[in-house]
C-alpha cells in the first residue's frame, strides 16, 4: 500500500507542469504553455486603453472644426493613427519592461506575454518598436504635409516618454510621476496637437477638452494601478496609488472621473449641445462605485474599461457640440 500511495505520489508529480512565481523572463528559457494565437497578440495590445488615444483625436478635430467649415479629414485620421500606433507601442514596450523586471510576476489582470514566458522579451520589445517606428512615420508625414517642423521635436518626446514610462533604468512610472506624464503626453499633447496642425491656432474649447482627455486618462491609470497595488509595493513599484494609499486613490479616481463634466458644463454655455456629454456618467457612475466598493482587485479591470468608454463617450459628445 505503501510503495503504490509513493508510486502514485510520483506518477501525479511528474504530471504537474512547473508554475514559474517571480524572476526575470528574460533570463529563463520560453514556458512552452502551447502557441501563441492571434488572441494573445491583441490581448497584449490592450484594446480596452485605446479609446484613450481616440478621446483626445476626436476633440481636439472638434475644437478646430469649430472654428470654421473646412474639415482636414486625411490630417484628422492622420492623428488618429499617430495616436493608436503609440498607444500600442506603450502597451507593447509596457509588456516587455515591466516582464523583464519581473514586476508583472504576480499581476491580476489579463497575463502578459513577456512575463508569461511564451514569448521571448525581444520579440515583445520589437513589436513595440514597430509601432514606434509606424507611428513616427505617420508623424513626419503630417509635418511634411502642414509644415510645422517643430512639432518633430514634439513627436520625439511623446516616443521617448512612451519608453521611459517603464524602460530604462530609472523609469518615471515606478517613481508616482505616471499620472503627470499621461496627462500631459494623453491629454494636452495630444489633444492640442490634433487642433493645431488643422488650424494653427488653439482655441479656449480646446484647451478645456484637452485637460478632460488628460484627466479621464489619469483615472484609468489609477484604476489600473489600485488593481496592482499589493503587487506593486511588493516589487518596489512606487506608483502614484502605492504613494498616496487606496482611500485617497478612490477619492481622486472620483475627482479624476467627474471634472471634465464640470468642463462640459462650462462649455454648454458656448456650445449648447455640450449638455449631451453627461449621458456618459451612464458608464463613470458605475466606475466609480465599483472602485469604492470593489472587493476583489480583478473588479476593477471592469473599472477600467467603463472609465474608458467614458471618455470616448465625452469625447464623442464633444465633437458633436462643437461641429454642430
């Protein structure tokens, strides 16, 4: 009985397949878990961020549609693509840094490729620098087609910020500056940027729904970074949440949420039909309540995709009260 319960014992443990726990992937030959499918390439793209490169496109084309009949549509769609490539880009490189630290070892949300093991680090890194690349191409174009030759440098910096979220050696996302980076590089960049190559000119509405596309993008990351916070204090990501604690995470997250309809407000005065926005507290109403009242951290990956179907839904609105 014995010998048979030990032969067992060793027949069910050889079975079992090694679950790698922490370490850097970059250092420990691939996990063969089966191929990687087209599904797992768009899952590292992390679809549910990308409203939040469509957001700011959509209003800052609104705030020059504003001003006047023409419509540079190619320069619009242009922008648009300059936006999602980066955004991609991002989340690829995102992949590949925080993988190789071995920072995403114990994540909550959907596994990513770098840390999971089933594809090489290099791989990953790659893919984000043809996103990068794309995107820088589609850039040079818009500044060859409008001219502006200042904005190269502009461009080059949303590349380099977009490295340094979580590359190199000293990243500013594991120092709490995250949220000022995308408020800055997702909200005001991208957003005024869009206007000005349309218009060469900067108008108040555009400035105002710049600010709200920085702020929506600011309390996804927060979500996201709530999610991650026990993981994140353990691997010595300082993240803007591992600073300032859950409490008063849930409170700006909140703040984050409701400003940019106190912008639409403001703007209803001016253009009427900016009252429509409000529909999209439809889905930041039940984002907000899930982060308050959340339970287990996966929660708030829902969290995070209201929140931004929110701004693509603010934005939407946006553009509508500012053409029409």
């Amino acid at each position: 009985m014995a010998a048979s319960s030990q032969r067992k014992k060793k027949s069910t443990s050889a079975k079992r397949t090694p679950v790698r726990t922490s370490g850097n992937p970059a250092k420990r030959p691939v996990v063969e878990a089966g191929p990687v499918t087209a599904s797992d390439w768009i899952g590292a793209a992390r679809l549910r961020t990308l409203p939040l490169a469509v957001a700011p496109v959509v209003i800052g084309t609104g705030a020059a549609r504003s001003t006047g009949p023409e419509f540079h549509w190619v320069i619009a769609l242009a922008c648009l693509a300059v936006a999602v490539l980066l955004q991609i880009g991002v989340n690829f490189t995102n992949d590949y840094s925080d993988g190789i630290r071995g920072t995403d070892a114990h994540r909550v949300g959907p596994a990513r490729l770098t840390a999971s093991g089933r594809v090489k680090p290099r791989t990953v890194l790659i893919i984000g620098l043809i996103f990068f690349a794309l995107a820088a191409a589609v850039g040079v174009a818009i500044v060859v087609r409008t001219g502006q030759w200042w904005m190269l440098a502009v461009g080059a910096a949303c590349i380099v910020a977009a490295w340094f979220y979580t590359g190199g050696k000293r990243p500013y996302g594991y120092f709490g500056l995250g949220e000022v980076f995308v408020f800055v590089f997702f909200g005001l960049v991208a957003t005024l940027g869009t206007t000005w190559v349309q218009i060469f000119d900067l108008p108040q509405q555009a400035w105002l729904g710049a600010i709200a596309a920085g702020l929506f993008a600011c309390a996804v990351l927060l979500a996201n970074n709530l999610r991650d916070i026990d993981q994140d204090r353990e691997v010595g990501k300082r993240t803007l949440t591992v600073l300032i604690g859950r409490r008063a995470t849930q409170v700006l997250f909140t703040l984050f949420v409701l400003a940019p309809f106190g912008i639409a407000i403001f703007l209803a005065l001016l253009f009427p039909i900016a009252w429509i926005s409000l529909l999209a507290l439809l889905a930041g109403l039940p984002a907000i309540l899930i982060v308050w009242t959340y339970r287990q951290p996966r929660e708030l990956v829902v969290a995070l995709a209201l929140t931004s179907l929110t701004a693509l839904l603010y934005a939407g609105a946006l553009f509508w009260a500012f053409v029409g």
